[in-house]
C-alpha cells in the first residue's frame, strides 16, 4: 500500500487561492450569462424604458441600420424609442417584437469582460412579419461590483420576410 505525502500550508494555501480564482471566474460568467439575457427579456416584456439600467454610464451601443447610442440616457432613449423606429414603415400596424438568444460565450479578464451571442427575431405586424438573425458582440465592465454593458455591437446576418402576421389565430396569449 502506497502513502501519499500531505500537502504542507503553503501549498494548501495555493490550493485555496486557485479555487477561490476559479469559483470567481464562473460567479462573474454567470453573472455576466444573467446581464446578456436580461436586456432581451426587456425587449420581450416591453420594458423599453428599463433597459438603459443594465449599461454603463459611458457605454456604447451600435445597432446598424437601426442607430447608434452613445451614452446612459442617449441609450435610454434610443431603447424607448426603438418601438416606434421598427414600426415606421407600418404605422398603425400592432406590433410584436420577440428576441431569442443563443450560445452566450464570455472571456473574463479582472472587471472587463468580452461576449459573443447569436440571436433570432420575430418582428411581427398586422398583416405580415420578418424573421431576423444575427450576432451580439459585447464588452462589459464591473462598475460598484455590478457587470453592465459598456458595449453592445449588432451584426445582423438576414432578415427574411415571413408572410404571417397577427391574426385571430396566431395573436400572442395575454
């Protein structure tokens, strides 16, 4: 039977350290996978004008087509907004917007961080809809102890149009 030899303080010491980094590192992963998946959930729950909370004072955000923000309040109001920007070719038209989120990959380096996610849409009006598709590119800081975006960056890949719109048989349940 062979003894294994115990490891001495300091080496426990190290062990410790390194497991205290680890555990760190997934708190802030999780963390930062609850901040991506917050703001579109406040996009679905229409709560335009609560998403801005969730960035930095001097963040940046880069919608393409759609606009750009720089700043809290300008992304304030960018965001409370956005509702009427998408409809404007619709006016009148209900409107349902849905965002989906997939594949959220973070790289953590102290209070910085990077994401990539991948995203599809469903930007549905009366009589017809689109389907939208693309990609999210992140930067966030940890401000107070509180991960924020510090940058969101759209790139969408196609928007394809998907000839059912609201209907007495397709209308969202209440």
């Amino acid at each position: 039977m062979r003894t294994e030899e115990k490891p001495d303080a300091a080496e426990l010491a190290d062990i410790v350290k390194s497991l205290g980094e680890r555990v760190r590192l997934l708190e802030d992963i999780q963390e930062l996978n609850r901040l991506r998946a917050e703001l579109p959930r406040r996009i679905n729950d229409e709560q335009w004008d609560r998403i801005a909370d969730l960035f930095a004072p001097d963040a940046h955000l880069d919608y393409a087509h759609l606009g750009q923000a720089a700043g809290k309040t300008a992304i304030h109001d960018y965001f409370t907004a956005l509702p009427g920007l998408v409809q404007q070719d619709k006016p009148g038209s209900r409107l349902l917007l849905k965002q989906f989120l997939h594949a959220h990959d973070v790289q953590v380096i102290g209070d910085r961080a990077t994401g990539v996610s991948f995203f599809e849409e469903r930007v549905v009006f009366d009589d017809d809809s689109a389907m939208v598709a693309g990609k999210f590119t992140d930067t966030y800081v940890r401000e107070n102890g509180t991960w924020l975006f510090s940058r969101v960056e759209l790139t969408l890949y196609w928007v394809l149009p998907h000839p059912a719109g609201l209907s007495a048989q397709n209308e969202p349940a209440a």
